[in-house]
C-alpha cells in the first residue's frame, strides 16, 4: 500500500476532514460555495483563519457541538464574521448528509440562535429579523458618487449598507469600483432592485473582508426581507442574488425572524494536514 500524507509527514500531524458545499444552489458550480469543518472543539484562533485563507472562499465555517445543538463560527479569507447564512445552510447541509442529523438544527452564533429544518430535499433558514436604518447624510453622499445610476434610497444595518436602484438592469449592469467601495469597510455595499421574474434581486461587495463579490448571500436577506415586505405589502417574496453564479431564494417574512429556502450540494471532501 502507497504511503499517505499522514505517514510521510509523521504520527504527530492531524488530520481533519473538510467539505465544500455548494449552497443555495440545485447542482454543483451554482449558488455560493462554503468549506465546513464538523469539530469536536475550536481549533486556535490563528489556525482556524489560516485554514479560511488557505481556502480562500467567501466562508469556512466550524461548528462543534454544545450539548444542545451546535456553536457555529464563520471566517472569511481575512477576518471572523457575525453572521453568515450561506454557510449555515452548508454546515446544515454536511450535519444530515455526512453525520445523519435528522432533526431540526440550532446553531449558536454571534447573532443569537440560527435554525435549519430540512424541508422536502430542501432546506429552511430561520434568521433573526435586522430592520432596516438610516443612513447618514455624509455616507449616503459617498454611496451616490460611485453609484451610477444614482441610487434610489439607502438604508443599512450592523454590517452592511444598502442601496436600491431605478430597476433590475441597473443592479445587473453595475461595474463595482472595489478600491472605493472597500473604503466603507467593514460594512459591506447591498445593491438591490425590484425584480422582473422576482420580487427582488440584489448583489453584494465586501472587498474589505476579501469577498470582491458574493455570488449567493442568506444574511443580507434578514434586512432585505423586511424592506422589501414593507414596500411591496407581502410577506412571502422570491428574491434572486444576480451575481455571476447567481442563486433563489425563497423568504418569508415572520415577525422578528426571517425564513429563507434553499438547496445544497456537496461538492468535495477533503482531508486536510494540520502540522504542528
């Protein structure tokens, strides 16, 4: 038998197994893809990023279990985030197809408590509700000088800003200047329209985190959901993220939490080398 990595390298190195998930996506290459780490318990912090930045996707999520449910921490390339869906419907995802968990999942976050059930191949988010803000003057004026065409209205929560624009084409036509956009740091830039074949449809920008673009994000959806619910007068809406990979989302709006309804597919498991 050939000789492995671990025996090459030594007894002393572990060993952990990673998988990336496409999520919100019905077949591999759509949606936006997360790695997931099923721990025991934290690796040091340090590592933890470096293995993020080794990946370099938008997220790498860990998850250990609690007792009750799970913890569940999510980094990107560059630093740990507060809040990510697209990589909790992933670690959902690799919790019921590669561990066999059955029942409804909570997650324990920075954010409070995040719930996935599985429904029918499918699987449901529930999010805390993030109302949307206002935005100050000066911001708003620094949004309308690399917004073009010029925004209709902004608006914003604890991490990101948002902008809606006259209509669809102009969120699918925006060309991102991503040096300027980084200088909002660390919020992130939301663009988002009322749709054609949906209700809504956004993108979003965070070069600051090492994100240029998103292609498929759930958090954005628990402040899009509730301003888009207002300004449509219905609480069950079709969002889609028209980014180059582009994804559906199917949201509900359910008092203070935000349902939203996705797929997932693995695409690779991976063992990965941790030397000491």
């Amino acid at each position: 038998m050939a000789a492995g990595p671990a025996d090459i390298l030594g007894d002393d190195v572990p060993t952990l197994t990673m998988y990336q998930v496409d999520a919100f996506a019905d077949r591999a290459f759509q949606g936006n893809p997360a790695a997931v780490l099923i721990l025991q318990d934290w690796l040091a912090d340090d590592v933890m990023q470096a293995v993020a930045n080794e990946n370099n996707l938008a997220e790498t999520a860990f998850a250990r279990p609690n007792g009750k449910g799970w913890d569940l921490r999510w980094f990107t390339p560059v630093h740990e985030v507060d809040f990510c869906g697209h990589a909790t419907l992933a670690t959902a995802h690799v919790l019921a197809s590669q561990h066999n968990v059955a029942d409804d999942m909570a997650f324990a976050t920075r954010v409070g408590e995040l719930r996935v059930s599985q429904r029918q191949g499918a699987y449901q988010l529930d999010l805390p509700c993030f109302p949307p803000q206002p935005v100050d003057g000066k911001t708003m004026s620094a949004l309308q000088e690399i917004l073009s065409p010029h925004p209709v209205t902004g608006f914003r929560n604890f991490e990101n800003l948002f902008v809606e624009l006259a209509d669809e084409q102009s969120v699918r036509s925006f060309v991102p200047d991503l040096l300027r956009i980084g200088t909002f740091h660390p919020l992130g830039l939301v663009i988002t329209a009322r749709g054609q074949a949906h209700d809504f449809v956004s993108r979003y920008f965070v070069p600051g985190a090492g994100i240029p673009e998103d292609p498929v994000t759930g958090s954005i959806h628990a402040t899009l959901v509730p301003y888009w619910s207002e300004k449509l007068g219905k609480a069950h809406l079709s969002a889609f993220q028209c980014s180059q990979r582009g994804g559906h989302l199917l949201c509900d709006l359910a008092g203070d939490r935000v349902l939203i309804q996705g797929r997932a597919r693995t695409f690779m498991k991976a063992e990965i080398y941790l030397p000491e």
